[in-house]
C-alpha cells in the first residue's frame, strides 16, 4: 500500500516538473552584489542623489545585502577579547541599523555611471574606524589589522573638555562634561556634539555619554562625520569617495582627486596628507586594503596609489587655522 502511494505520488511530481519544466529557474549561484548589473531606480526616486543634484547617481538596496555578519566578526575579531577597553560594546547589528539611518543619504548604496560604489565605500568608512579604534600596535605581537573595535572613546579622556567658548550662544557646554572623542570616528568640541544633536535629534550636547552606552548611536554619529561636510567650503568624505565631488583647479594643483587619499585629507588635513610616506597615513591604507580583501572586494580594486595615497596632497585646510 505505502509502496502504491510512493510510486504514485512520485509520478505526480515527475509529471508536475516536467510541466512547469520550462518555466522552473535555473539554481544560479549568488553573485556578489558588486558584480550585479542590477535594474537601477530612477534616479528622481533617489533622495541620497537629489541631494547631490547629480544625474549619474542613483541608490538602491541595503548594506545588509552584502556585507554579512561573518565578515564583520572576521574583520574586527578580537574587539571582545580580555586587552579590549569596549569588550562587548560593538556588534553587527548596531552598524547595519545605523547604516540603515544614512542610506537615504547614499551611504553604501550608491551608484555613479551604473557601478556600485557602496561595498567599497563600507570598507572605507571602517577603514578609518578600524584605524582610530585599534589597540593593534600596543598588544599584538601579530596580526596588528585585527585589534580594531578595541576602544569607542579616546583614550586620554580625562586631560581636557574641548570647550569652544565662541560657540556659546548657539551649543553652550554642559557643565562637568567634557567634549572629548567619543565614537568609532571620534568627535571633539562642543560645536560638533551640537550639530550632530540636531541631526540625530538626541541631546548629546547635554550627554555626550550616550555615544559611550550605545553602539547604534556612535556608528550614527561617525557615519553622519563620515558623509557631512564639516568645514566650511570642503567635501564629505563621502563625496569625495564616491566621485561626486569635483576637483577645482585648486584641488587639481593641490593633486587632491576623488578616492580614498581624499577621505584622508578631509578627516585628517596635513596631520597625514602631504608628508610623504607618513606612517599614520600608510597604518590608515593598510586596514583599507585588508577590509576590501575581507569583504570580498579585493585590494586590487583600490585604484592606483595616486587615488589610494595622499602623500604628494596638500592639506584642505592646515591645521594651524583650524580646530580638529
Ligand atoms: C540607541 O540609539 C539608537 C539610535 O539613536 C536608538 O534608536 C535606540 O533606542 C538607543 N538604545 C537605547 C537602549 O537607548
Ligand atoms: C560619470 O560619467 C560622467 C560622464 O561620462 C563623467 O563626467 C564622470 O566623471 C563619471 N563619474 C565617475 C565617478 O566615474
Ligand atoms: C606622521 O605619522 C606619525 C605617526 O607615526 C605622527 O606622529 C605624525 O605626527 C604624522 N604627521 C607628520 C606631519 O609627520
């Protein structure tokens, strides 16, 4: 009897297959997302390139599609160990939800021309995360690129309050806090804990320790350094990673061009750019290379060492005439 069924509902579902035959998909094997030619958006549906008014962007997706899990932990794989100072503050997670907060804006999901920017873009982001955040040089004996995600304030913390008294009127320092780095991509100074405030609509000028509470939150607040343009008359970093931004004939003479040697140049100015081979700067390339490796990506698609490197660029802005 049970041997009759077998036999019958087998033939069922031969016949069921060979049916639809021509309509079953063929299994395909995934493809990584920054190989996809995917159908794009119309461009007009795309908040993050309206703001930039450019016809050639557009933004579709999530982060999450591509950068996973498994290569978050390969990445920052010691972050909980017993030498991390924020063991057990960073996960996952808290980046893919405050990622999410900024893809509206473009963040690792853009397009220029029809290629996919956003993958790369991630690895440069934590690129410059990874650097700020690493105890690799102090506790590893080996493997330095992996000690990142070790910290999420910065270290000396307790030797000034960065309170910019010209900014009194419009973010008054709180009293008995202190505006040192805080974050994955540290901010300092009352007028940026203000700014980012307003933007985040959460009181962090009143408590810049909720940065220290809560990992969404510091993401957030890096990835809004990472895609605003904090000086007056300079580029974001995600601008200037993406292409969007053009070089004038300054930029151009200065040898600034769109890539990650940019990104360095407006995070960091002269304290890295324009030294030659600063070992700051080349610590900065070296987690970049190793994250596009990790993610997949390859380090070959880092460009050529005038796009990589800011080593011949002049600063933005110098130092000496601005405040972190
Ligand atoms: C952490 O910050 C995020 C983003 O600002 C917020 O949505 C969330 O509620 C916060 N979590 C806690 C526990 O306060
Ligand atoms: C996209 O294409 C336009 C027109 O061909 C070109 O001017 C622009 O530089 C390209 N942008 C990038 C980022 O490749
Ligand atoms: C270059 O890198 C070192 C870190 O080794 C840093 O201390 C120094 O200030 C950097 N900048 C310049 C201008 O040399």
């Amino acid at each position: 009897m049970e041997y009759k069924w077998c036999v019958l509902m087998t033939t069922v579902l031969i016949l069921l297959v060979f049916v639809n035959c021509v309509k079953l998909p063929l299994a395909r094997a995934p493809v990584p997302p920054s190989r996809l030619s995917p159908k794009r958006p119309n461009p007009k549906s795309c908040p993050g390139c309206n703001t930039l008014r450019r016809p050639n962007c557009c933004v579709d997706g999530v982060v999450s599609d591509y950068f996973r899990g498994s290569q978050f932990e390969n990445m920052f794989s010691n972050r909980n160990s017993l030498e991390a100072h924020a063991k057990g503050f960073w996960d996952y997670h808290s980046f893919i939800s405050a990622a999410a907060h900024y893809q509206p804006h473009g963040f690792g999901i853009t397009y220029i021309n029809q290629s996919f920017f956003g993958a790369k873009e991630v690895a440069a982001f934590l690129a410059h995360v990874g650097t700020k955040t690493s105890c690799g040089y102090r506790v590893a004996t080996k493997e330095p690129l992996a000690w990142s995600l070790c910290h999420n304030k910065e270290l000396n913390s307790n030797t000034y309050n960065y309170c910019d008294k010209r900014y009194e009127n419009t973010y008054p320092c709180a009293s008995g806090v202190a505006y040192y780095g805080r974050g994955p991509l540290p901010i300092y100074w009352n007028y940026n804990y203000g700014e980012v405030s307003e933007e985040l609509k959460v009181d962090l000028l009143n408590h810049p320790e909720y940065i220290e509470q809560n990992a969404t939150l510091a993401f957030q607040v890096a990835i809004w350094r990472w895609i605003t343009p904090i000086k007056e008359n300079q580029p974001s970093a995600h601008e200037v990673f993406i292409g969007t931004w053009k070089p004038t004939k300054t930029d151009i003479l200065a040898k600034r061009v769109p890539g990650f040697g940019t990104t360095m140049n407006v995070l960091y100015g002269d304290l890295v750019c324009g030294q030659g081979h600063n070992e700051s700067m080349n610590n900065i390339i070296s987690h970049y290379l190793y994250y596009l490796d990790l993610m997949g990506i390859g380090q070959e698609e880092a460009g050529s060492h005038e796009v990589l490197s800011c080593d011949k660029q002049a600063a933005f802005i110098p130092s000496s005439s601005s405040p972190p």
